[in-house]
C-alpha cells in the first residue's frame, strides 16, 4: 500500500497551464532564488550581472512579501507542470488599481527550460491573471536590444513594441536600445482563468 503524500510534498498551485504552473513564491525556495539570481547568464537580460549574498535574497524576499500584502504585487514560482520542478519566478509590479495598471517582470532560472515556451506559457497566464482576475487594462514591461528571446516571447505572449530609449543600455562594448513594451486587456483574450472566473448559476 503507498503510504499518503504529506501535505508538504506538493506546492500550493494557483494557476496550471499546459506546460508550466504558477504557485506562490515560497520561503523554502530561497536558496534556489538566490542560485537564480547569480546566473550571470539569467542576469544578462534582467539587471546588470554582480554577486548577491543570501542574506540580500533573503531580505528581498521579505520585501517582496510585504510587497503582496499591501496588493503592490503579485509574484509567483513558476513550475515545469509535468515534474512540479520549480524553474523560475514571474511578477507583475507597481500594480495601480487606480490607473487598472502594472508591470511584468519573468526569470527562467534553470537553463535547460529556455527556449522551450516556458516563458512564453508563464507570460501569457500573468498577462490572463492581470486582465481576468483582478482587471487591469495595461501591463507593460521593459527589455533589452539584444534580447531577441525575450521580445520573440512577449510578442507571442501579447505584448507589443510602443517606445525605445535609445542606447541606453551597456553590454559587451557596445550600448543597446531599451525597448518598451505593453498589452491592453482589449487586445487579449483569455487562455485559461475566464473558466474560472464566472458567476454562479442561479439555483432552481
């Protein structure tokens, strides 16, 4: 007879998609973020590349805690669904009930899941979460130039090029445009969360 699964061995999972999942970020995880984060390789097309000691992850960590429960953010692990392998961390940002705005952020930390439409999956479910579930009209993000990755994916995604900063940012010798991008909820149709999210049928 197998024995019963403790309740910790599974992560708590909010949303589920085809290839990846998304649950709350998780204090047990802190070592791998702290691995994510010094990945010059992730860091490349997210900040610029220097060591963080795990007492700063940590201390970001509380930060970002603190963060959701005042509703400023909403910030998930990503998971590979098949294997609930944690891979990476997604967000949206300086969330403005007000202005119904907010941006995005994504890290794959584990090479071997990029490039493989992890990414492009988790920005599509953070785009349907901001729009369906707790109806904001505009999500935006900022990238790189040189990341073409990047940009291929957010475009897949729904995202869509509206500004640049030109040569505004440094990486090997040469300096890259910064590339604004955003998606409008009009311009988006729900993948997965308007199952959900639907009224009760009234009872006969």
């Amino acid at each position: 007879m197998n024995s019963p699964q403790k309740v910790n061995d599974a992560p708590v999972i909010n949303i589920v998609g085809e290839k990846v999942a998304l649950g709350p970020i998780r204090r047990e995880l802190i070592p791998l973020y702290h691995r994510w984060i010094n990945d010059f390789a992730v860091l490349r097309t997210l900040y610029i590349p220097r060591p963080s000691t795990m007492e700063e992850i940590e201390a970001y960590f509380e930060k970002d805690v603190e963060q959701e429960k005042v509703r400023h953010a909403a910030l998930f692990t990503v998971y590979d669904r098949a294997t609930m392998t944690p891979i990476g961390r997604t967000e949206l940002d300086n969330i403005n009930y007000r202005d119904r705005s907010a941006g995005f952020g994504i890290e794959i930390g584990e090479a071997e899941y990029r490039g493989r439409g992890y990414g492009t999956e988790t920005t599509r479910l953070m785009l349907d979460y901001a729009f369906t579930v707790i109806g904001l009209h505009s999500v935006n993000l900022e990238t790189w130039e040189y990341n073409l990755a990047g940009q291929h994916a957010y475009k897949k995604a729904g995202f869509k090029e509206y500004g640049r900063r030109r040569q505004a940012k440094f990486m090997r010798g040469q300096l890259w445009d910064i590339i604004h991008m955003d998606c409008l909820a009009s311009e988006f149709v729900s993948p997965i969360l308007h199952k959900i999210m639907v009224p009760d049928e009234p009872r006969t």
